[in-house]
C-alpha cells in the first residue's frame, strides 16, 4: 500500500492524503454455469485482489491510473459525461460504477483521483473486472458517505458491467466479491439472492489454482452460445413444468421431461445446468458434516459434467484436472468461464510442492505450457483498509 500512495503522490500531487482501499478476487468452489440460469453458486474471496487509493477532487473529473498498466498513463473521464470507449481499457470498469451509481440517484457531487493496483493474475479467470468494480463502489460509498448497502453495490457493480461495459455476466462475481468473509465461502441462490456462510475448516489440505496460461479465446462467444442452449431447453421444459429456471428443476423432473428438449445439445446443457445446481448444494452439506472427501468427490463430477455435457473445457483445462486427480488432488475441476483460465483443486498440505511439480510436469508434457500454480487463502470481501 505505501508503493501505491507513493505512486499516487507522483501522479496526482501531494494536497490531501488518499485513503486505502481492497477488492479481493474470487475463486468458485463448485457451481459453475449455474449462476445465469437462477441455480446455486459456491465462490470465496481470495486474498489477492485490487488495492486503489482514492482522493476527492474540487472538479467533475474522474482521472485514474493503473501500476498494472502505466504505458496508458493517468486516464480521465467528466463524471457529468461518462462514456464507455475502447481506448480507456480497464478504466471502463469504474467509469461504469460511477455511471450506475449517478443513476440510481446516489449523489456523487465531485471528481476522484485514483490509483489502482492489482495482484490478481492476469487473464486467470479470477475476476479481476468484478474486483475493479467493488473497489470503486466502496470509494464512492467511503469518499461520498453514501447509505447504501452491500447487496446494493453488487447489484450496480454488476449492471456495469452487463450495461456500461457490455458483457452478460450473472451476479457470481461481484457477489462473491462485495461480500465475502475470511474462511467462509458463500452458497448463493442466484435466483433470490439468498445466501449463506459456510466455514471451510482446511486443517491439513489447501486450496491451490492452477492456471493453463491458454488464452481464453472462445469463452466469450461459447458462453453466449451456452446461455441460448439453455433459454430454449427452458422453454421446452415450460411446456409442462411450472418452473422459472433451470434452477428450480430436480434431477427426477428434469430425467421425466428431457425428452421435451428438441435439440440434443440442449439437452446436455440443461442436464448439465441442473445436475450441478444439485451438485452444489449436495456439496455444501458434505462440507457442513467435514467431509472434505466427499466434498472432492463432488468437484471431480463437477468437472466431468462440463466437459462432457456442457462441453467448456477443451484440453489445457482436461490436462491440468486429469493430473491434479492423477497426483492424489481430494478434488479438482475447472473454475471460471472455460476454454483456459484455472482450475481449482484440494490437495493435502504435505503433499503441495510435490504436486505443483508434478501436475507442473505432466501439464507440460501433455500440452506444450507452463502452468503458473498459486497456494490461496480465503479471505474478506471489499473493504476500505484500516490505516497501518
């Protein structure tokens, strides 16, 4: 943090010390590709994530800089005129959150100058953008004496980015992010918004994301193309089942009525869609009882099923799995959108070096990369960070 106020000094000048901010990444323990069709998600705030310094300003200016990209040098925006362009790259994110948070009628009355600082990796998957946004929310909360809740700053950090930056992500991220807790993960219904804490007690095994280093090319155009596969497998569903989302269906209902599904793909979309909602919150109740086996048992379906029913893995993530579960992981899959980006595995503690090389080696081997492994820890959602 003192990297980051010092940077801040130097670019923006010394009148009036800049308060210290934090928005972790987050990591989705099981549940994936459930969020957009109203089933159940299990992320955790990590302990990376985006610092900013923030300061108010006597103008409408929003003027912001990045250390993760200094070649862009300070980007400014007019608060009364906010606008997404494709030069200001990641400025967008909190363009969007200052946009979404003017419009709801929260009273922004001056500019901010800000300094960003991220160690989330890049291109991980782990929701560097949502962690950019609760930042954001939580200077403008702190700096404005804004009442507004937590929930609330989700809802606007995530219509930022769905309206301002323009990508259709579900709620998954932001929520996780703007509330997590150290230790806890968090079984959201993505539906109501219904949540709940569930401690995760990793006494003698660890949390370690692997990441592929395979550049995520087709993620954005399959996810879309998944999200349709599913709105018509809905719609074939409705025809008999008084149902709002996939999420509502069970194992049995959906088994009866599959052949309502016209199109075969769909049908492995929606099967994939409610077999691992159920999966979930199957998941949470091994963990509530300590039974982390179970718990790995259930990652492993979980990745199988998206590979073969939702079909988003591709062979750099299928590689790093097939190996995690080869060098002895409790449990592993992919996390994230797919087609690269990370996967998440429980391994004993004793056992971490030896399994980073080793899932290391056969990665390689297998594909040609070098995989980058991060040992995390569960950490607190956004906050405004306590002067040291």
């Amino acid at each position: 943090m003192k990297e980051i106020i010092r940077t801040f000094k130097e670019q923006f000048g010394g009148n009036g010390e800049p308060q210290p901010f934090f928005a972790p990444g987050r990591v989705n323990l099981i549940g994936e590709h459930t969020d957009y069709n109203g089933g159940h998600v299990f992320p955790c705030a990590l302990s990376v994530g985006t610092y900013a310094a923030a300061r108010k300003r006597e103008d409408q200016k929003l003027r912001m800089y990045s250390m993760n990209f200094p070649e862009l040098g300070i980007i400014e925006a007019d608060i009364d005129d906010l606008k997404y362009e494709d030069q200001d790259d990641w400025a967008n994110y909190p363009k969007g959150v200052v946009e979404m948070f003017t419009k709801e009628g929260y009273d922004v009355p001056s500019g901010v100058d800000l300094v960003f600082y991220g160690n989330i990796p890049n291109g991980a998957g782990l929701s560097s953008s949502a962690s950019i946004e609760l930042v954001t929310s939580v200077v403008l909360k702190e700096l404005f004496s804004l009442s507004i809740d937590r929930v609330e700053m989700v809802r606007l950090s995530q219509r930022a980015e769905n309206e301002f930056v323009g990508v259709n992500c579900g709620i998954m991220d932001q929520f996780a992010i703007g509330m997590g807790k150290k230790d806890h993960a968090l079984l959201l219904d993505c539906q109501t918004l219904d949540y709940r804490y569930t401690p995760i007690n990793l006494d003698s095994e660890t949390l370690i994301i692997a990441n592929t280093n395979k550049r995520r090319g087709l993620a954005d155009s399959k996810y879309n193309e998944r999200r349709v596969q599913c709105e018509e497998a809905l719609k074939d569903l409705q025809q008999t089942l008084d149902i709002q989302s996939l999420g509502d269906v069970s194992k049995q209902e959906f088994e009866e009525n599959k052949h309502l599904i016209q199109d075969p793909e769909a049908r492995k979309r929606a099967k994939h869609a409610i077999f691992e909602n159920c999966r979930t919150i199957e998941a949470v109740e091994k963990l509530n009882q300590g039974d982390i086996e179970g718990f790995g048992k259930l990652m492993n379906e979980s990745h199988r099923s998206l590979r073969d029913d939702y079909e988003v893995t591709g062979k750099e993530l299928d590689a790093l799995v097939e190996a995690a579960w080869e060098e002895g992981a409790v449990g592993s899959r992919m996390t994230g959108a797919g087609f690269g980006g990370c996967t998440i595995s429980i391994v004993k503690r004793e056992d971490t070096d030896r399994f980073k090389e080793k899932v290391g080696e056969k990665y390689y081997q297998e594909t040609g990369l070098e995989a980058d492994f991060y040992v995390v820890e569960i950490g607190d959602g956004a906050k405004k960070l306590e002067e040291e």
